[in-house]
C-alpha cells in the first residue's frame, strides 16, 4: 500500500514541477500528459490483480496521502515565496509568485486544492507532535504564498477550505450558535474583505463581471443545450463584438481583450452545455457532498474542504484549466464512493472487469501517448518554422493536419505559417477552418489579412472592423482600415478611420502604437494640404 502512495505522491509532484520546451505550452502539457501517462498506467497495472484496484481505493484514504500532499504543498509554497523573494525568477513579469505556471491562477487553484491535507493533519492529536507542526507550517505558508501571489480567488478558496475543516474539527460553530452575537463581527470582516479585495484590483474584477454579462447575454440566446463543445472560444468573441458595436462608448471598453475562459467554471459549462448540462453537473456535486458526509471522518473532512475551496476557486477562476486539480479532488472523493475504503479490503474486482478494465486502460493509455507524440512533434515544427524554416516545414503541417485538424490552435498556426510566406488562398482556407472551432481577435487578424491579400478588400475590411469591435482598444485594425481606404481612393472614409486613431485613448503605450498614430496625424496634414 506504501508503494502505491509513494507513487501517487510521485504524479502528483512531476503534474506539479515538470516543464518542458519541447510542448507548445511549456507550463501546462508535460504536467498535464504526465499525469495522465502514469495514472492510467498505474490504473492499468492494478486492473491485471483481484486486489489491485480495491487496495488502490483502500491507500486513497490512509494518513500517508496526506503527508504526502503536505509535503508536495510545503515545497511548492517554498518555492513561491523564493519567486517572490526574487531568488527564483517568476514565468510572468507582471506577478511576483506563479510558481511553476504562466499565470498566479494556476498556482493558487493547485495551493487551495493541497491545502486542506495540511490543515487536517494539523487537527489529528494521535499524530507526532512533528508531523502536526510540520502541517501547521505547511499550512502557513500556503496561505501566505497565495496571497503574496494576489490571488483573491485563490486567498477565498483557502479561507472556504478552512471553514470545513474548523467547523467539522473544532467546536467553532457551537460556540457561535451559543454565543450568536458573534456573528455580528464576523459577517462585518466578510463584507471588509470583500470590499477591500475588490478595490485591489478593481478594473480586473469590472473586467470580469463584464464577460459575465456577454456569456449571460449568450445563455439567453441558447438556454437549454448551449452552444456545444467549445462554445465559449467559438462564439464569445462574436458576442462581445456585438455588444461594442451596439455600445462603442461602454466604459468596458479599455477592459476588452481576447477572451478564452470566462472566469467561472459554471458559467462556462452553462454557456456551453445549456441549464441540462449546469442541472447534471450541480446533480453530480450534492451527490459527491452527500457521499462525502457519509463516509468515515478523514474522508469526509478532506473531501469536503477540497470540493468547497475547488467550488470556490471556479466561482472566480479556471481551476479545472489544470490537470493537477482534477487529480487532487478525485483523490480527496473518490474514497467517498467506495465503502470498502474503510479499511476493509475483502472486496474483489470482479472477473469481467480484469479483462475489460486492461483493454480499455490500454487503449485509453495508447491514444493519450498517440495525442502527445503529435504535440511533441507540432511544436518542434513550429519552433523550427520561427527559425527561418517554414519552407521545409509546410509539407509536415500539411501531413499532419488531417489528425489535428479537431485542433484549433494547430490550425491557427498552420495558416498563419501560410500567411507568412505568402500563400495566402491556402491560409485564407485553413483560417476558415479555424473560425469553427476557434474565432477570437487574432483569428480575425490573420483573416482579414488573407482576403486582403487575395483582392477581397470589401470582406477585408469588415473582417478588420469586426476585429476592432471585438477589443475597441487596439490600434492595428483601424490602421489596416485606413491603409485600405487610401488603396481604394476613398480619402473622406481614410480620414476618418485616421480621426478615430488620433484621438483613441491608448490603454498600454508603445512603439507601436506611437507608430500608427504619426500615421493618422500624417494623413490629417495632408488632407489639410490637399485642402488649402
């Protein structure tokens, strides 16, 4: 059974710290495949033996897990601290601690997930006095990281985390209902802290309650089913295009950027699956919370601090964007579902699920190695294209596009490879392509270009006002525009996209930007030539 724990231990550490320059994206695929690799692979393995599962589902609930996840959350915690500290560098300019991910989210959505086991450990008086001092420390220092990191959804899935534990573990909340005046002051610091962590980051939480009203808006359009697989990267941009359009003096409009995740798993599962599709997933959370109330005490207690931090962190993040925390939750509930974790392990797998389990497990296990042979090898083609290659690398994307073509971004980057040496009917093609199952500002870019370099300078220009009404605040659409309009004679249509760019608030300065506005003021000057 240790051996088993050591190795859950093993994928949890390697789905936490690997990286690898050799994915598209360094941060998040190795930990993701290796994850998987190895669970199904472990899976595979205690599929062969009568014991094998039923003695994996009994180590899920035993002391050793939580050590182990504690463990894994104190280096992590240390590492974000050394981030912060400046000893380590962080992967992002903009924040101090992103552990080993792109972004804060993900290392705050792994730390609230992992920190229920240190807290729990810390509330077992059977325990050695080192071990529940090592799990308070732990405990202190995930906190402390997540909210030097400036995560309020993570520093909110932590503090839910700590509720359960406290109220299952301790008798806070008998002293609350005996003394209820207490509640008086802790409500008053919940509304503080809120305020406060609001006033933080005001204009990113604007942001966020304005992608709500667009994916809202969305659900309207399709309450019952929802726009299917990928709704959100299909359709999202279209609809915040529309609403710039219909407002182009919304104050959210130095807030708009491209939008792939709404920042709440259940508005995203809602805009894409429909209100059938919330009803099943909300169905399947009070079945897990029933079961988990059912189950012995360190099951229960785990289990239902990690599933009340993961609500949370959805509520205000993207926390299932990481493989990690798919493993840590199953982890702390799948014991829930099974009655001889407690201990018993009498139960068998039965005969017909020792043939049928290794054939699934290995035919799961081969399409997972299959997927990351084609990421391994995309990459490496796109890293060599940015070489200079992509003459030599064109017949490789073209070979490999009838496998990936269910891959947006393989798509988007195929064409705009395309694009880039001048094949532009091709591209234009292939960008079609990527419009079905991916269409953001971007995609809208890369289209635009292509029909304007294959003479179709009518749609080119709807397709660059398109962009701009999808993220008012950038520059280069309307440069596009007024470079088109001057192609075509139109001066009255150029000078007033260049009128438009002049007085454009800038929402980040550059080079660039200063660029295309000389550009505007140029053509102002000389139609103010022309005129005199």
């Amino acid at each position: 059974m240790i051996g088993k724990v050591i190795f859950l231990q093993l994928i949890i550490f390697g789905g936490i710290f690997i990286t690898s320059k050799r994915f598209m994206n360094v941060e998040n695929d190795a930990k993701t495949y290796f994850i998987g690799v190895l669970l199904i692979l472990f899976l595979l393995v205690c599929s062969f033996s009568r014991k094998g599962l039923p003695r994996f589902i009994a180590a899920l609930s035993t002391t050793y897990v939580g050590i182990g996840f504690s463990i894994v959350c104190f280096i992590l915690s240390t590492y974000g601290l050394l981030q912060y500290s400046g000893y380590i560098p962080s992967r992002h300019y903009a924040f101090p601690i992103t552990g080993t991910y792109e972004n804060p989210a993900g290392f705050a959505a792994v730390q609230a997930a992992l920190f229920p086991f240190a807290l729990y450990l810390c509330f077992r008086n059977e325990y050695k006095c080192w071990i529940r001092w090592f799990a308070g420390v732990t405990a202190v220092l995930c906190f402390v990281s997540v909210l030097l990191s400036g995560s309020r959804a993570g520093v909110l899935a932590i503090c839910a985390a700590a509720m359960v534990v406290l109220v299952l573990r301790t008798k806070v909340l008998s002293v609350f209902k005996t003394h209820r005046w207490l509640w008086l002051p802790l409500i008053l610091t919940i509304v503080i802290a809120s305020v406060v962590m609001y006033r933080i980051k005001a204009s990113s939480a604007d942001g966020r309650l304005f992608v709500w009203s667009i994916c809202l808006d969305m659900i309207k359009e399709r309450p019952l089913f929802g726009y299917g697989i990928g709704g959100i990267e299909k359709h999202y941009m279209d609809a915040q295009a529309a609403y710039f359009n219909v407002h182009p003096d919304s104050p959210y409009v130095m807030l708009a950027d491209n939008v792939t995740h709404p920042f709440n798993e259940y508005i995203k599962l809602t805009v894409n699956y429909g209100l059938v599709g919330l009803a099943m997933a909300l169905f399947v959370l009070a079945l897990t919370v029933k079961r988990l109330f059912k189950s012995k005490e360190n099951v229960k207690v785990i289990g239902l601090a990690v599933t009340a931090s993961v609500f949370v962190m959805c509520q205000f993040s993207y926390p299932f964007h990481y493989a990690a925390v798919w493993f840590i939750a199953a982890i702390a509930v799948i014991p829930a579902f099974f009655k001889e974790s407690e201990g018993k392990e009498e139960w068998e797998t039965p005969k017909y699920l020792r043939i049928t389990l290794p054939v699934m497990f290995s035919v799961l296990l081969a399409v997972v190695l299959r997927m990351m042979y084609l990421d391994l090898k995309w990459a490496e083609m796109s890293k060599r294209s940015l070489a200079g290659h992509t003459e030599r690398m064109l017949p490789y994307y073209e070979k490999m596009k009838p496998q990936m073509q269910h891959n947006p971004l393989f798509l988007y980057n195929y064409a705009a490879e395309l694009n880039y040496i001048g094949r532009y009917e091709e591209s234009l093609s292939i960008t079609e392509e990527c419009r079905l199952g991916w269409n953001d500002y971007d995609v809208q870019m890369l289209l635009a270009d292509n029909l304007e370099n294959t003479g179709q300078i009518d749609d080119a220009i709807d397709a660059y006002r398109h962009a701009e009404d999808m993220i008012p605040c950038r520059f280069e659409p309307l440069e596009s525009m007024m470079a088109l309009y001057l192609g075509q004679g139109d001066t009255l249509r150029a000078i007033g996209i260049a009128t438009k760019i002049v007085i454009k608030p800038i929402k980040i300065s550059s080079f660039r930007t200063k660029e295309i506005i000389d550009k505007g003021y140029k053509v102002l000057n000389e139609s103010n030539s022309h005129s005199m």
